[in-house]
C-alpha cells in the first residue's frame, strides 16, 4: 500500500506540475520532471511484485450480497444530488446562466442511475435467495431415503422461492399418476386440464407450473415423475428456471431411493432364499388345492426325497391325520392365521398339532418334522 500510494501521489504532483507548466508555454521534454513519472511507474511496478499481493487471491468468505443494502443507496443518492441541488439553487438565484436547466437534468439523470443500481440490489438478492434455496434442496434431497423425505424436501423449497406472501402448492406425482403430464416438458397449464383429484389439493390456485423430474438431456419417456406448483402466473415465470431445476434433481433422488429399494429387495431375496436352503425344518409351499408347489431341500432328511412338487401335502400324512390335515389347511385359508394358527415364510403351517408321516414316502413312520 505504501508503495502504490506514493506512486499516486507522484503522479498527482507531476501532473499538476505538467498542466500547469503547459499552460504557460514552458513545458520541455528531456527534464527532471520526467522523473516523475519513472518514479510512478517503478512504484507501482514494486508494489505488483512484493510478496504481499499474493494475499489478494486467497479465498476468503464472501458477504451474503455484493451489492450494498438499502440505506447506502439512499446515502448515496443524496452524495450525488448535492452538486445539482447547488447548482439549481444558483440557478433560481440568477447567479450561474442555465444552471437550473443542468441541475434538473443532471438530478433526474443520477435518480435514473440510483433506480437502476436499486432494480440490480433487488433482482440480486432475489437470485441468491433461490440459489440458497436450490442449495438446501439439493442438500435435503441427497439425504433423503424415502418418498416422503422428497415430497417435503421440495415443498420446503418451493416455500422458499415463492416468499412467505405468495400463496402457492406443490404436489409430486410418481410416474405412475404423471400420466401424460411430463411429455411437453417444462409448460404452464390451467388447474381444469388435470386430474380433478390433483387439482382439488391445489386450492384453487390459477396457473400450475409442470415441471418434469429429468435431466435436459435425457429423452422424455424416461420421466420418472413430475413436479406440479400452483401459484400466481407472474410467481411461475419468474422463478420458472429454478423450480426446472428443483424437479431434475428431485427427479434424481427418486431413482435413487427406487434403486436403492429395488437392492433392499434383491438382498432381502437372497437372504431369504439362503435361509430357506440352510433351514434344518422343511419349509413347503402349498397351491389352493393343497399340492405341493415348492419344498425346502431339508425335505429329503424327512420325506426320503425333495422331489415333491405336485404331490398333494396330505398325501404324506400319516392315514389316521389325513382328514384332519385337510381340515386344518382349509380353515386357515378361510380365517386366516391367528395367535394360535400361523404360516411360515413358505406356507408351512404352524401351531396345528403334529401329524405322522406316511410311511408310503419315506417308509417309516413317526412325528413329521415339517409341522409344529
């Protein structure tokens, strides 16, 4: 700083020097005066060289707006009307010819100059508000793992880029009741062209924006939902671009909490097949007509076979349980299982008292391990 202060300074005095030496015919090249400006140029040449400007561009936390609020404009606005107020006082006093003539114009050029920068302040912290919105939705959508996380993570987006006075509704269809809806891309419509029961959570709200949760680049048929908000046509408009943005990636939460699910199912599958494989009981799984539609490998330490498929269960009962057998699997489709009566994963019944095998399977005779 001390450095590029005393290179202003220098050149400040050397000009003053040169015009005032200009004025009175005297100036001539090839003198000490040129010094002035060897001694600015070296100056700031040092100063863009020490080791200190590197603190110039390390990162440092930047304010929430740029632009200054509200009262510095209005202290700005009466800094820049000074002059054209002297001005216009001198003109209504006949001192300065047309002064009042350039102070009316140059005041309403410096109003013109302040409205604009204050459209600017307002159109700028309008656009960091949505992008802080967009931030915490993004974050909220990332964390989410079911879809009720979603919904609310966009609703809560939604209330933030629309303001707290601006009545609106958002809604998130699935792909299942999206329908047609995503096809046309990003579009405004009436409440009457949706689905009645969507339109009534709504609330009668005049223009629905839709917004289908997909990525620009992607082709339309693979719309895994979309995102409806209802509020004011002029609200909609404005914020348009941001709510585009908020259904891709609500878009892309969705596809990861149904992949994310569609793995839960396939492990959960795997460890239930792993269990029914490894299970020292005989888990069977019964048609209505109480053949056999699947056995447990453990059938053959118990039936003498695993190849049951087709055989009617009461068949391999002992001939004195057969009747009973047949009742028991009868009631329990009809009611259902209860505290007493229960299924097991693959339909083995469970809480009947035991029954004997049929010694026509497996040629001996004794209590049924498949039952309990």
């Amino acid at each position: 700083m001390r450095l590029l202060v005393v290179g202003t300074v220098t050149l400040l005095g050397f000009d003053i020097a040169y015009g005032i030496l200009q004025l009175n015919d005297l100036w001539q090249t090839g003198t000490l005066l040129d010094l002035g400006w060897i001694a600015f140029y070296t100056a700031w040449g040092l100063a863009a060289l020490h080791p200190s400007m590197v603190e110039l561009t390390a990162s440092v936390p930047q304010r929430e707006s740029l632009l200054p609020p509200p009262r510095r404009l209005v202290m700005l606005t009466v800094a820049t009307l000074i002059a054209p107020g002297i001005l216009l006082y001198e003109g209504l006093s006949n001192q300065t010819r047309d002064a009042a003539v350039i102070a009316a114009f140059s005041g309403l050029l410096f109003l013109l100059v302040i409205l604009r920068l204050a459209g600017m302040v307002v159109a700028h912290r309008r656009a960091v508000t949505r992008e802080l919105a967009l931030r915490g939705a993004a974050a909220s959508l990332v964390s989410a793992f079911r879809q009720e996380e979603i919904d609310q993570s966009c609703r809560t987006a939604v209330g933030r880029l629309m303001g707290p006075d601006v009545p609106h509704g958002t809604i998130l269809l699935p792909r299942e009741r999206a329908a047609d809806l995503g096809a046309q891309g990003t579009h405004l419509v009436s409440p009457d062209a949706l689905d009645p029961g969507v339109a009534a959570e709504l609330d009668g709200l005049p223009s629905v924006l839709v917004c289908p949760m997909t990525q620009p680049d992607r082709p339309a048929g693979t719309v895994p939902g979309v995102l409806l908000v209802a509020a004011p046509e002029r609200q909609l408009t404005e914020t348009g671009g941001s709510l585009e943005i908020l259904a891709s990636h609500a878009g892309l939460a969705m596809e990861r909490v149904r992949l994310r699910q569609e793995v839960f199912r396939r492990e959960s599958e795997e460890y239930f097949r792993t269990l029914v494989r490894n299970a020292s009981d005989v888990i069977l799984i019964l048609e209505d007509d109480d053949t056999i539609r699947y056995a447990s490998p453990s059938a053959r330490s118990v039936f003498g076979t695993d190849d049951l498929v087709g055989v009617s269960l009461p068949l391999l009962v002992d001939p004195g349980d057969r009747e009973r057998a047949a009742r028991e699997l009868a009631a329990v489709r009809e009611r259902g299982h209860g505290p007493d009566t229960t299924t097991g994963g693959c339909g083995a019944v469970k809480g009947v008292s035991r029954w004997r095998c049929g010694a026509a399977t497996s040629g001996t005779s004794g209590p049924c391990p498949a039952w309990w």
